[in-house]
C-alpha cells in the first residue's frame, strides 16, 4: 500500500479515528485513502483554525488525539492560533502537514515555506518524514509524543512523493507512557502544610483540575482553586466551592489575599493575563509560600488522593433563579442559562467581556464541563465546540461566543451544520471589542477619542449573525429581550442539531 494508506491505518490501530482537515494538492493521496480506510472519519473544515481548535476541542473532552491534516506551510499558518491554544490546554493533536514532493522543493514553487519552522512554536515534536517506508513508524512516534504527559501537539510533515510511493504494512499500535509519580519528598512537605493549621489553598491545573482532583483536594479541608486556564474543568451547583481565580489582578488578588501558603497541582504560580502599570505580574501575596506537590507531566490526581482527609464536600451552590423580563445583559443572559442549561452539558467558552458575570451564575447551574480560553488567542470558541460535538455526541453543547472573537472562525458554524452536530451557539452580541474598551482604560492608555472608538466599535455596519449563520446552514434567530432569548434557548436545547442565537446586548 502506498504511504497515505499505511498512515491512515496505523492511526486507526493508535486509536486516532477522527481526522480534521482541509487538504490541498499535496494531500491529495490522503483523500483518496479514506475510501480504503473506512475506520477513518474525515471531518472537513472551511479554515485550518477549525482543524486546529476542533482537536483541541475533541482531546479535551476524549483525552486522546484526534489528528488534522492541512496543506503545506501557509495552511499550517492559518492554524497556528488554536494550535496555540492547544498547546496552552496542553492537549494532545497529531498534526500531519503535507510538503511538496521532495524533487519540486528545488524550485521554490510559490507554495514553497519552512513548515517546520512554522510547527515549532505550537509543536512539543516535529518530524519530517525521510522516505516512505519509514511512515508508520513515524505516525506511532507522532502519536506516542502526542499523548505524552501531559499531552502536547506532534506534527508530522509529509512530503507527496512519499504518500503516492509504496511504503509497506502499517506500522503496530504505541504503547502510552504513564504519568509519573511526584517526589516523595513533595508529598512529605505538602502533607506538612496541610496539617500545619496556617493559611493554604491548593492551586489546581491539568488532570488535576478534575471531578477526582477537586474531590480529592477539597477533603483535605483546604480552599481550591482552579486555574482558569485549564482546558476542561467541572462547573455547576456541586463544584462552585473550587473556585476559578478571577481574569483581573484586583479580586485575583482579593481571592488570595491572606495565604500563607499555595499548594501548586499540574499549574505554575498564578500570574495576570496582562502587565499593567505599576501592578505586579504575580497574584498570590508576595509573602506566600508556593509548594509544587506535582508538575505539569505528573499525576496530581493520584498525589492529592495520597494526602488523605475527610469524606464529606462541601454543600452544593444554590440553584440560579429565573431572572425578570427585561433588556438583555450579561447577568440576565447568564441567569437564564444556569436556569435552563441541562444537566451533563458542555460549555464552549469564548465570552470574554461578559464572561466573568455569566461564569458567576453558572456556578448556581446544573453539572457541566467547562472548555475554557486557554491561550488568550481569540476565535478558540466555536472550533472547540466542534471538536467537543464530535468527541461526545450524546451531550449537548453550548457555545457561548462574543460577536468580536466568533468572526475569527465562523466557518466552524459550516461544519457544525454539515456533520449535523448538537451544538446551541449564543452570540453576545455587543458590537464593540468591549474588552479592548476595558483594557484601554486599564492600561492607562488615555480616553478613547473618535479615531479610537473606530478600532472598537463593530457597529458600522453590525454584523448579522442570524444571516450569517443561516447562509451557513444552521438555524438562527435574534433575542433582544430576557423572554425572548428564553423561550429560543429553551426551545434550541430541546431540538437535536446545530442552533445560533443572537443575543443582543
């Protein structure tokens, strides 16, 4: 069998059954190949950042890589930012990038990039594959650095001649790599501080941020926080006592204020999205001791069990009540959701202004997954959503996605209709990059004149999210007011398939 083949199918045998791509010229032979390799699903995305976002979507809620397959360096490029934002989830992807044929690179065609270059800065292991028949071993290898801990972006590159040429049987499946066990010496000192008395928290990230992590943590008896960061996090009614720490230094720094201690699982000290004038970078007191009980590739979950405690967690949140009729804000758009959202739902989001008054009352909502921003690079939020469909199509998804930042990716909304994925998609509809409006202010950049407020405003002309969505296939409609949006959530959340809602503040 030639080399488009045999990788397909030794990625089938590793597991990696799902490909998001958007190929060109030199993928051309990989296309052909999912005729022979049915295991395989092709998903096909209108922009390589929805490849990109949509495994990192798929590996947060799978915990195993899904693979993308995109056309030589400008198509990698095009990538880049969720590939970032995987990087930053640490999510497992294989990446497989197509390169010309190896006679043709001579030339300089104008197609013709240093993809690897490209890969590195969003990549844990690069490769370009040498000759054909080595193209099983290299995808074992790709898959095997994937999904090592705690997971990390693998590309492969792969010039055309050698998926046309013969390359043989694929290649057996990988075997995984364990998480490693943290330092006895870590856990010691740790279970000192827990039993000291003084003022600790613990500090959670990774796998640790988890049902089993938080439970574990919390039974120690110390406060938890989770770092807001992390790609996948257990929200809703029966988790709001693990608290996320807030996106802005000022009641980051009131969350923390008074610790003595921070107890860091799978996360680095906290520290502020931004640098801001005369403001520190770090978060927690400046007189707080940090302890690492375990690193980014280490198995937090099973160090924080080691340390014991009590049985018992703390009492559930209350629920978030209906709120009054009335002009949509932040807070009603957020009260109706926690009140409506379905139990085992998973949330895309990608909210920014208005993310820490919905998020607030989420906590009084029913269990849920959130899939978070990772990497502050904006148009993560609907590919996500894709991936998480995909990943785990007997939930329903919800893509809560700022107007701004969802014109980045929009196409993802053509794939959720193609693929008929059960995603509802609310569009917070402010016209304005209300959080540059916010950040202008902080950094005391001076008052937004009328040639500023141009680089702000997305009013003129206002995006039409409901035709837009509607000219990509999926339903929409518009809600100005709390009832309005109630009755099209309620009605969105009880119908299988993709629906878009615009919400407009």
């Amino acid at each position: 069998m030639n080399g488009a083949e045999s990788l397909l199918r030794t990625l089938v045998a590793n597991g990696i059954d799902v490909c998001f791509m958007n190929p060109g010229t030199s993928e051309m032979q990989f296309v052909a190949a999912l005729d022979r390799v049915p295991q395989m699903r092709g998903v096909l995305c209108l922009h390589e950042t929805v490849c990109a976002g949509a495994a990192d979507g798929y590996a947060r809620m799978t915990g195993r890589p899904a693979a993308t397959l995109l056309h030589l360096g400008p198509g990698l490029a095009n990538g880049l930012s969720n590939f970032h934002n995987a990087r930053k989830a640490r999510s497992p992807v294989v990446n497989i990038v197509g390169e010309h044929s190896t006679a043709h690179l001579r030339y300089d065609a104008p197609l013709t990039a240093d993809v690897a270059a490209f890969a590195h800065p969003v990549s844990g292991w690069v490769r370009t594959l040498d000759q054909a028949e080595n193209i099983g071993a290299a995808a074992v290898e790709a898959v095997r650095e994937a999904r090592r801990p705690p997971g990390q972006v693998a590309s492969l590159i792969i010039p055309a001649d050698h998926s046309w040429s013969e390359a043989g049987e694929p290649a057996s499946a990988a075997a995984d790599e364990p998480r490693a066990r943290p330092a006895e010496a870590n856990l010691r000192a740790v279970a000192a501080v827990v039993a000291s008395g003084e003022r600790a928290a613990f500090f959670l990230g990774g796998s640790a941020a988890s049902r089993a992590g938080i439970e574990a943590a919390a039974r120690t008896g110390l406060p938890v926080f989770l770092n807001r960061y992390s790609g996948r996090v257990p929200r809703g009614r029966d988790w709001a006592f693990a608290r996320r720490v807030a996106y802005f230094p000022e009641p980051a720094e009131a969350m923390l204020q008074g610790l003595q201690h921070l107890i860091l699982v799978e996360a680095e000290a906290p520290v502020s999205f931004f640098g801001y004038p005369g403001r520190p970078s770090t978060l927690a007191p400046s007189l707080c001791r940090l302890h690492v009980l375990a690193s980014h590739h280490e198995d937090g979950v099973a160090a924080l069990e080691s340390l014991g405690g009590k049985s018992v967690l703390p009492a559930p949140a209350p629920s978030t009540a209906m709120p009054p009729d009335g002009a949509l804000t932040p807070e009603s758009l957020g009260a109706v959701l926690a009140a409506l959202l379905p139990a085992d739902a998973i949330i895309s989001d990608e909210m920014i202004s208005s993310g820490e008054p919905v998020n607030s009352a989420l906590a009084g909502a029913a269990f849920h997954d959130l899939l978070p921003v990772t990497g502050g690079s904006i148009g993560q939020g609907l590919p996500v959503a894709v991936g998480a469909a995909l990943a785990c199509p007997q939930r329903k998804v919800v893509a809560l996605e700022a107007d701004g930042s969802a014109m980045y990716s929009l196409q993802a909304l053509w794939t959720m209709a193609r693929e008929k994925l059960d995603v509802v998609t609310v569009i917070f509809a402010n016209r304005r990059y209300r959080i540059l409006e916010v950040e202008m202010k902080r950094t005391g950049a001076g008052p937004i004149g009328p040639k500023a407020d141009q680089m702000i405003d997305l009013s003129r002309p206002v995006v039409d999210w409901v035709s837009l969505a509607r000219g990509l296939g999926v339903e929409a409609a518009r809600a100005t007011t709390v009832a309005e949006f109630a009755t099209l959530l309620t009605r969105a959340l009880a119908t299988k398939g993709p629906r878009l809602i615009e919400a407009q503040l």
